[in-house]
C-alpha cells in the first residue's frame, strides 16, 4: 500500500504518494485551505502511512481526521522517531522541513559528510556528519526576502525580482540592487563550500536551480528533497 506525504511550506504546499523511499505522484498547492486539498487528492483512498511536515502555525491536532485515512499518522517535530541521530541543542525549536531534509541526505549520501542549503523564503545551511547525525546548522535571509527587506525600509528603493543576469558592478539603482542581493547571497554560499571541502553540497528549494547555475562548484541539486525525506520517515514508521 502506499504512503502520502505533506509538505506544508511557508508559500505552498507539496503533496505526494510514496512506495517505500521512492516518492511518485507530487502535486502543488499554493492557498491555505490545506484540508480540503489534501481531501479532494485522496479521494477515499487509504494509505499505510501519512506524514504531515509543517513550517506554518499549525498543530498536530489540526490533522486529527488525517487519522481515518490510514493505518498510522505521523506528525513530524521533535518528538518524532527518526532514522537519523539529532544533536540540535534546542530540537522543539528546529523545523520539521529540516528534519526532513537532513533524514533526506543520509539516505542518498550514507556514510558521508553533507551540507544541505534550501533556498527558500529564508535560506538554511545544515550539516550532516557522515555517522548519520544532524549537527546543526545557520538561517539566513532568502532571495526575495531580501529584495522584498530593500524596498519595505527605504523610502526611495524599488521592489524587483531575481534577475537572470548580473554583473560585478551595477550601472544602475536597479542593477545595484539585483547585483548587491544575488552577489551577497553567493558569496555568502560560497564561503561556506571554501570552508568545508570535501563534504557533498546538496541545493534545494524554490530558489535552487537559480543558484546552482551561477556557482561554480560541483553540487547536486534535488527538487523534492524534503519530500524523499518524509518518503523515508513513512517507510521508517510503517516497518517499526
């Protein structure tokens, strides 16, 4: 039987099936009626396992009905049994789309040193140690965050989006802008990947084919990688 994933982010909302590790049929949901969306995908099926990832305000007791649908509801925070070892100091305050990817990465990189950035709203930089431990990581701002910070706390500041090209030195306000956020944003990716050689780069999230293009160094982008996370997570649960 199979598994259904829920990814809620903090813009849209990711729902997919999943056969043991392999996630199959993803579909995309930008609103926040999340029920009645994730109602209308099911349709009356059932499922062995469902997982709910969620960055929003939300609380496991918001997707009680989720429970009439299959044999086990998995709601993932900290208190969650994960295949993977968690050493954040402060887990009731780490996010569960962390989580998830972290689960991800050991998966795909057993056995080996990883650094995982999303590029999302906000643009967080994990590292998986190669004994399968989540150590931590940073937040920083994301692409359009910053964009959107520029233009909200000046006066005179214009909003734009990424561009698809940049330079060294703007010409221009606008040029300034679009090169001093996607640069800093770089350079800013860069020194990290200068500071830990060896380890295997993992981009994901909305903003990271864009990245991935602009850098030079050898990395491995993959779209879905919170969901192939919780793909896991619901493997893990219906077989303990």
């Amino acid at each position: 039987m199979e598994n259904l994933l829920i990814d809620i982010g903090n813009t849209s909302v990711k729902i997919a099936l999943s056969k043991g590790t392999e996630v199959l049929e993803v579909n995309k949901y930008r609103g926040n009626d999340i029920l009645k969306f994730v109602e209308n995908f099911i349709n009356g099926r059932s499922f062995d396992v469902i997982v709910v990832s969620s960055v929003r305000d939300t609380k496991k007791e918001d997707f009680n009905q989720l429970s009439s649908w299959c044999k086990k509801f998995v709601y993932l925070d900290n208190q969650t049994k994960i295949p993977i070892i968690n050493k954040y100091s402060t887990p009731s305050t780490l996010g569960s789309d962390r989580i998830a990817a972290a689960v991800a990465a050991v998966d795909l990189f057993p056995s080996q040193n990883c650094i995982i950035f999303d590029f999302g709203t906000a643009i967080t930089i994990d590292f998986i140690s190669d004994k399968g431990e989540f150590r931590g990581g940073n937040i920083s701002v994301g692409l359009r965050t910053r964009f959107k910070s520029l233009n909200h706390f000046t006066q005179k500041l214009p909003l734009l989006e990424n561009p698809q090209n940049i330079s060294d030195i703007g010409g221009s306000t606008a040029e300034a802008i679009e090169n001093g956020v996607v640069l800093g944003a770089i350079f800013e990716v860069e020194g990290y990947i200068k500071k830990y050689p060896g380890y295997n780069y993992i981009f994901t999230g909305g903003d990271a084919i864009y990245f991935a293009e602009k850098l030079k160094s050898s990395i491995f982008v993959v779209y879905n990688l919170v969901l192939m996370g919780l793909a896991r997570i619901a493997d893990y649960h219906a077989e303990n």
